[in-house]
C-alpha cells in the first residue's frame, strides 16, 4: 500500500530525512516512535506531500508521489491524516467540518454526505455533538470529530501524527480508544505516538526513528521485550519509566 525507498529530507542544511526506506502492506497498522526531532512527523507528513522529499521515492497505492499535481490530488484523496491540534474549523458546525471535503472533493450529494458524516459521528461516539461549534467540545471530542472528518472521505489509509499528544491526560483514553476500533476494522494505519501501550495492543510493526533515520522495527512482541539496538533501549528505558 505504501512503498518508501531512500528517501531523504532536507530544511536547509538540516537533514530530516536519511535514506529511509518503509514497505506497508493494506492492512497493517504501523507504529512510529523516537524522540523529539527524530523524524517520524516529517517521515508521514511527506506520504501525502505535507513535505516534499528531495531524493528517493514514495509510492502510495500505485501512485508515485511526484510533483505531479494530479497523482498528489490522487493520493490525497486517498489518504486521510488526523493532526495533532486537530485542524477543525471553528466557524463551521461539526456536521459542516465533516460533509465539506466530501461535498467539494468527491461531489458527494450533500444529503449523502450528510448521511455519511453521521454514520462515523456515530462511530466515534459523539453523534449528539453534530450540531455544535468545536469551541463547545473537549479536546478529546475535537480530535474524535477530527477522526470522524477524515473517515468521511472514505480513505484507504490513515495517517495519524501524534493525535494524542495536544489532551489532556483524562482526554487520551477516549482517542485511542477510537482509534483502536478503527485499527479493528482492517484499516492501514500509520501512528506517530509515544504512546506505547496503543503500540503493544494495535501495531503489527512498531518502528523507532532518531536522528532522522530508521534504527529498529520489529513487531510489538520482539520491539518491547529485545531491543537490539543502543538506542532503543535507551528510548525504552526512559519513555516506559514515565
């Protein structure tokens, strides 16, 4: 579904990016942790040309990522990404952040879209919130709508970076508890998170990034328990004795 080969990342003389290479089949929920500064946020926001990278290549369903306006429309289409400070519209309903990328990208009919827009509201279990502004929600609600709006356009795969980090403590539970039914349903999902017990519960690969690079993936199991490298045991060490 996915296919990363060698690519690399520069802002300015600042390497981002350092050959990395990354292969996601449909299906696989892929966790990606690492440090501050390591990475992992630029690495996804490049899938769906957030960012551009400079060298290699990235191919999305078939779709090289190029400058080609029409396969970014394509793959963009197709991938839906949930932020960290949930990018709603404040002057716009719920109902209205989640039926506007359907009705003006798709040419959904707006009663379809309506329809739609409900049923996943329905899904991550705020339908009564449709109706209301996001200045009226909690952030844990904020970030459910957000998941919600993405799920609208009815993608193929779901970029999700840190969606957990911006709530308060009391507020995280119910995010990753949406998204681990989201992760039930078959959906390919990539998840830049520090929250490892969501890792060892939903991830078919937990990948560690630092310094810009790929330095360990591995499935959950093996992740946790035998981390071969230097780094990720440190980073182990230090994020699971918080």
């Amino acid at each position: 579904m996915i296919e990363i080969r060698n690519i690399h990342k520069w802002f300015g003389a600042f390497h981002a990016l350092k050959d990395v290479s990354l292969s996601v089949g449909a299906g696989e929920r892929i966790v990606i942790c690492g440090p501050s500064g390591s990475g992992k946020s630029t690495l996804i926001r490049c899938i769906n040309r957030l960012e551009h990278h400079q060298r290699g290549t990235i191919t999305v369903d078939g779709t090289e990522l190029t400058r080609d306006v029409k396969n970014i429309e394509r793959i963009r289409s197709e991938v839906g990404m949930v932020f960290q400070h949930f990018n709603l519209f404040p002057h716009l309903t719920v109902l209205e952040n989640c039926t506007l990328a359907p009705v003006w990208v798709r040419n959904m009919p707006a009663a379809e879209a309506e329809a739609l827009a409900r049923d996943y509201l329905d899904r991550v279990r705020i339908p009564e919130q449709a109706d209301k502004y996001p200045g009226q929600l909690s952030g844990g609600q904020q970030q459910r709508v957000a998941i919600a709006r993405a799920l609208c356009m009815e993608p193929k795969i779901m970029l999700f970076d840190e969606p957990t980090s911006a709530l308060d403590p009391e507020m995280i539970k119910e995010v990753l508890d949406t998204m681990i039914e989201l992760a039930e349903t078959g959906m390919t999902m990539l998840v830049v998170t520090h929250e490892m017990g969501f890792a060892r519960r939903v991830a078919d690969r937990v990948v560690f990034m630092d310094e810009g690079e790929i330095i360990e993936e591995a499935p959950p199991a093996d992740f946790f328990a035998n981390p071969t490298n230097d780094r990720t045991k440190l980073f182990l060490s230090q994020i699971l004795s918080d």
